[in-house]
C-alpha cells in the first residue's frame, strides 16, 4: 500500500504578523494537517509561538512527504524488477511456445510428404496389379487356345479311318517325333557317357591287375630260378 502524505498547512511564513494573528483568530491556533496514508488526516496541534515553529511544522511535514515518496520509489522500483523478470518468463514461455509450433508446422509438413508418398506407391502398386491382371488374361486367352488346339488335333484322330490314318500320319507324326528323337538322343548321350566311365573304370582295373599278376609271376620266375642254381650248386 502505498503512503501518501498531504500538506493542509496554512503558509504562515509568507504572512505578516497581523495577518497571522488574524488568521489565528478566524481559525484554529496553530493547526498543521498531514496525509500519512490514502486520505487519513492526522491533526498536528502547534501553539502559536510564532512563525519559527510553523516553519518547523512546515519543515517536517515536506520531509515526511519526502521520505513518503521515496518509499514509493523504492516500491516501484521494485515493482519494476518484478515486472522485468515476468517479463523475461514471458518471452521464455513465447520463445518455448514458437519453438512447438515450429516443430509442428515441420512434422506437419512431414506427415504430408509421407501421405503423397503413401498415396504415389499405391497408386504404383494400382498399375502394377492392372499389369499382372492383363498379363494373366493374356496367358489365360494363349492357354485357351493352345487347348482349343489340341482338341481339334485329338479330334480327327479319333474318328479318322485307317486310310486316312496313313494318310494324315506323315505330316502329323513329325511334330511330337522332335521331342521323342531328343529324348531318345539324350538317354543314349548318358547311356554312352555311363558305359565310357564303366569302360575307364574296367581298363583301369585290368590294368592294375596285370601289372599286380606280372609282379607276382616275376617274382615266381626269379625264385625258380633261384632255386634252379640252388640245385644246380
């Protein structure tokens, strides 16, 4: 609460003494009024002594008031720092708050980019299912005929009549007779190719017991001869 004090002292010093001594007979002898705080009145009673004791009154009342305002400078002074430091928080609190909005408008902008991402790769994978689908139909329709072809070519077949079976079987049997011919070719390339090895496997087994029976016959002739000079000895 702030204090106010107000000076209601008449200015006696700046009077004549007739005029004070008229002005004492008219009011109150010697009466000094002072405000200490918000209106309060406080009444200081002062003998007329003179003008040396109103000056006196007068003196101390304007150092009250100044020590009066001092106080409230002091107070908003230190209302000021207060504010000052309100102040700061706020422009902490503000700086905080623009920060988040900056993060949101950038994660906002990110959700976006990942929503026309999202939406490009399905519309991607869209194209790629109609590609598979009319490639899928497109097999289905070469299956179709690929089967409509055989049956007309199992048709004839069945209700021809033997001139027309020796007839049609030249120019028809060439077609499956390629596979056959390359199915039998490969059988004899591997029947050919086993009996090779069997073959090398057989030669090589001859051969090591030729060279093992040859061994072993040396090895006899030389101890009959052996023994054949024994005897001869």
């Amino acid at each position: 609460m702030f204090l106010k004090a107000v000076l209601s002292v008449e200015p006696s010093c700046f009077q004549s003494p007739p005029q004070q001594r008229q002005q004492t007979a008219l009011g109150p002898a010697g009466t000094a009024r002072s405000g200490l705080a918000e209106g309060q009145l406080e009444q200081v009673t002062v003998e007329d002594h003179g003008d040396g004791c109103v000056c006196f009154v007068l003196q101390v009342v304007l150092n009250v008031n100044i020590s009066v305002l001092q106080e409230e400078v002091e107070q908003l002074r230190q209302a000021e720092v207060n504010l000052t430091a309100q102040l700061g928080l706020k422009e902490d609190h503000i700086d905080a708050l623009q920060q988040n909005l900056t993060q949101a408008s950038h994660q906002t902008e990110s959700c976006f980019s990942l929503k026309d991402a999202a939406q490009s790769q399905m519309a991607a994978a869209q194209t790629q299912t109609r590609a598979c689908q009319s490639n899928q139909q497109y097999l289905n329709k070469q299956l179709q005929k690929c089967k409509a072809v055989d049956s007309q070519q199992t048709s004839p077949e069945e209700h021809q009549t033997p001139d027309d079976d020796k007839s049609a079987s030249p120019p028809l049997a060439g077609v499956p007779l390629l596979p056959l011919l390359v199915y039998i070719a490969l059988h004899l390339m591997t029947f050919l190719s086993e009996s090779l090895q069997k073959l090398m496997r057989n030669k090589i087994i001859v051969v090591c017991l030729g060279s093992s029976t040859r061994a072993h016959l040396q090895g006899e002739d030389e101890e009959q001869l052996a023994a054949s000079e024994q005897a001869n000895r």
